[in-house]
C-alpha cells in the first residue's frame, strides 16, 4: 500500500481560493483560472482537478471517477466523497482518460435543474485566443478556447447538452494547474 500524499496545505484558505478560482471560471466561460494550490495528487490526477474537487465535493456528493484506486483513495480520505458505482448516480464525474457521453451523466429536472452533474475533463492543454467559438452568458461577444485532449465529437456531445436547457451538465476543463468551465448554458462552435 502507498502512502497518501498531503492534500491543500491551508485547508480552508486553498480551499476557497480553488473555489472563488471556479466561480470566476463559471461566471467567465472559457477564461483560464489558476487553480491556485501546489498539489501533489497521485497518478493521474492533477493539479486543477484534484484542488476542484477537494474544493466542492464532500459526503454529500457522490463521485464518480476513471483514476484508479489510488485516486480514489486519495479523494475519499481528503474529502470524503463517496464513491458512486455508476457515473449517472454522480454529482461529479472526474474523467482522466475517456469521459462518460455527458448524457450519461445526471441532468437534473425541470424542478431542480441545479442537480446536474459536474463533469471534471482532464484535457492535455488549454490556451486562450484561438480553437473553440464560444457565445452565450457571461462572454460579451465571443470567447475563443483552444483544448488540446478533449474527446473525440465533444462539440456535438455539447450541443445535444446544451439542448436540455436549463437541465445539463456543466463542465470544468483542467490541465496542469489550469481550469477553464463550460456551464450548460455556453454555444460552442469548432474554430
């Protein structure tokens, strides 16, 4: 058995920087975040998505994740997340190689369309100013976000997503250290 490495060094104060990191990233779709911790999470989590979801998940959010048991061990003891069998049961998914279809995932209802799921995407790269189109709240005319890693037909997979409005899935994109967020309600056009 392996050692658990350490998680935020300031669970409070990391925690809400990551936090505030997200709201920013939400409330400014495709504007690349910091994620603003020095994490050391094990193999293949990284930086930005282990310091999102020790910011937002906890016991009363089920995870779903693709990282192997290292991983969830990691995640289970530093936020005690419980582990959900089936990504559909998950209010987040941590997808590190290939992601559940996003309309696999939950999409809330019509009474409570907040309860659909978070997809966390480990993509390879993000860069602003090229690639993706993207339109809608939050982007005053157009934001362009290039992705390097992301699946294969992700685009369509987002407009069938973004179809259900306001149900859907939201997700946050990390690389590195780096986060950028897609809510639901974003247009993406290929670049």
């Amino acid at each position: 058995m392996t050692m658990l490495t350490a998680g935020f060094a300031d669970p409070v104060l990391d925690a809400q920087a990551c936090f505030r990191a997200v709201l920013e990233a939400m409330s400014r779709p495709g504007r690349i975040q910091r994620a603003g911790s020095a994490l050391t999470p094990p193999a293949p989590l990284n930086q930005a998505a282990a310091a999102v979801l020790l910011a937002l998940a906890d016991a009363d959010t089920p995870l779903w994740l693709d990282a192997g048991a290292e991983a969830e061990a990691w995640l289970r003891f530093h936020c005690g997340a419980p582990v959900a069998a089936a990504a559909g049961a998950a209010a987040f998914a941590l997808a590190t190689a290939a992601p559940p279809a996003l309309a696999a995932l939950d999409q809330g209802t019509e009474e409570e369309p907040q309860r659909g799921a978070t997809l966390v995407l480990q993509v390879e790269a993000l860069e602003e100013g090229e690639g993706w189109h993207l339109t809608g709240p939050g982007i005053e005319r157009e934001h362009r976000l290039r992705v390097t890693g992301a699946p294969a037909g992700f685009v369509a997979a987002w407009a069938a997503n973004r179809a259900g409005l306001p149900c859907g899935v939201d997700v946050i994109l990390c690389a590195g250290d780096r986060l950028a967020a897609l809510p639901r309600s974003v247009m993406i056009a290929e670049g």
